[in-house]
C-alpha cells in the first residue's frame, strides 16, 4: 500500500484532498534541527510535506536528551542531520530531503535558500545568522516563521503567535527586532514568542540556559501549524 492512502487518510478527510495536494507539493526548509526544529519538521512531515530541507551542523550531545527528539542513547555524537533524515524517511519513505550538515550564514545562505525553497521555519539560536535569513527571506518574499527565546521558560500556556513588532518581556526577540530596525524592519515577521519573564538559573556556566521540553515542542509545532496554515488558505 503507498503512503499516500493510509497514513495521511485522516489528513484528508479534516482538510480534503485539495488541500492535502497543496501540502504535499510545498517544500519547506526548517533552519536548527534543536529543541523547536526538530518538533517543527517532524510535525510537518507528518502532516504530508514531500520536499523538505533541513539545516543544522551539530552532533547528538547527552545535554539534548530532554528536549530534542534526535537525542537518543542510540544516537549521541551522531550528525541531528543525518538523525533526523532517517525518522523523517521512517515516515515516509517517499520523502525528498535535503540535508545540510552546516551552519546557516551569509556564506552558505544561497546554496540553501535556493528556488525551489516555498517555507521557511527560523529556528536559529545565533542572533546574528536568525537577523540574516529573516532579512533574506523577506527580500526574497519567501514565507518565514521564526522562534524567538524558548530558556529559562516553564509555561507553555504563555507561549503567543504574533507579529515581531508585538513581542514583550524576551530578551531574544528585543535583540532581533532591534537588528531588525537597523535593516528598515519593523513589522512583516510572524513569530512564536513567550511572555512569560525567564527564570534566573543556577548553573555555574554563563553559557548553559535552563529548558523543559514543553516550550521548544510545543513552539515548534505551533511553526508547523503556521506553514500548514500558509500553505492551504
């Protein structure tokens, strides 16, 4: 039986077979294969996106085992690329998928962004490489969804989709809307963003940030459901 007639029969049947042809023909790219992207394309992946491309040059560390879903026993110091790439085939083996086992920046921006690219999903942590691909894709009116700071947060029940020029109380989305000005941007970015203040930590490691699963998942599948929605209405 091919994957198309069971397991996206209940797909079907919510959105209908119109709708589910424009899902499956889109592709995406979802930049960060970490706590939000890695909930983000697998979301999407389930929900009968064909041409999908992922981005991301880190290994599986144990640190990632409570929040990402490429962090497995089985699968630490491993690429999340090449992790990822092999659940997403696992569920659909028909999937096309491009992988791109580095970082995105100015260098490696074309190569990634290329024109068959329909979505993005912004789920950088580096601010000034988040700046770049929102400001390029934008230029190039390609759709784009982004995640701003998902640390130092406990409650998912506070997580809010709004445009960038909404965004409280988030240390990540002032330093994006801030670089974002400098660019002539104000406003034309939908964002995932918390509004809840982050919690102090403890740790030692000024480099270390607190997390629980429940706000990068559930950031990234409200990004999911952002392209999905993009892509049928």
């Amino acid at each position: 039986m091919g994957y198309d007639a069971e397991p996206l029969q209940r797909l079907q049947l919510l959105l209908g077979s119109e709708a589910v042809n424009k899902i499956k023909n889109s592709s995406v790219a979802v930049i960060g294969l970490g706590g939000v992207g890695s909930h983000a394309v697998e979301a999407l992946a389930r929900s009968g996106i064909h041409h999908i491309t992922i981005v991301d040059p880190d290994r599986v560390e144990m640190s990632n085992m409570n929040r990402q879903l490429p962090a497995l026993t089985s699968t630490i110091n491993r690429f999340k690329t090449d992790v990822i790439a092999g659940r997403l085939l696992d569920i659909n083996p028909g999937i096309n998928i491009k992988a791109f086992t580095c970082s995105y920046e100015p260098l490696t921006s074309e190569q990634i962004l290329d024109l068959k690219t329909d979505y993005v999903v912004d789920a950088i942590d580096s601010i000034p490489d988040k700046v770049h691909l929102i400001k390029t894709c934008l230029e190039k009116e390609i759709p784009i969804v982004s995640s701003m700071g998902m640390a130092n947060r406990t409650n998912p029940m506070l997580l809010k989709i709004g445009d960038i020029k909404e965004t409280t109380v988030c240390p990540v989305a002032k330093k994006v809307r801030k670089e974002l000005r400098s660019c002539g941007i104000e406003t034309g970015l939908k964002v995932v963003f918390s509004t809840e203040t982050p919690v102090k930590t403890s740790d030692k490691n000024p480099g270390s940030l607190g997390s629980i699963i429940f706000l990068p998942g559930i950031a990234g599948y409200l990004l999911a459901n952002l392209i999905i929605e993009m892509i049928i209405t």
